[in-house]
C-alpha cells in the first residue's frame, strides 16, 4: 500500500511539473508571438528593411 501512495504522488508531481513546463512554453511563444508583431509594425514604414544585412564575402576589386 505505501509503495501505491509513494507512485500516486510521484505521479501528481510529474503531472504538476509538466503543467508549469507547458506553461512557460505557452509564455515564451507568447512572447514570441508579440515580438515578431511589434517588430512587423515597426518595419511597415521601411523602405530597405534589411539595412543591417550581414555581408558575408569581402567586395571585389
């Protein structure tokens, strides 16, 4: 019976710290999510919006 009670307990908890897991990932997609907005707003009004683009090989001579 104590091993029973030790299983449902361990069992609660694993479901509780899978909740908060879910949670947080809800939180940070969020988050996510309202960045990628606010910076979609910010870019509507910009002509060349890749203006920091990375050159990756140096210019020819």
């Amino acid at each position: 019976m104590f091993e029973y009670e030790l299983q449902q307990l361990r069992s609660a908890e694993l479901r509780r710290e899978a909740a908060n897991e879910r949670l947080a990932r809800e939180a940070t997609r969020r988050a996510r999510a309202a960045r990628r907005e606010a910076v979609g707003r910010a870019a509507e009004g910009e002509v060349h919006p890749d203006h920091r683009r990375r050159h990756w090989f140096t210019r020819a001579a």
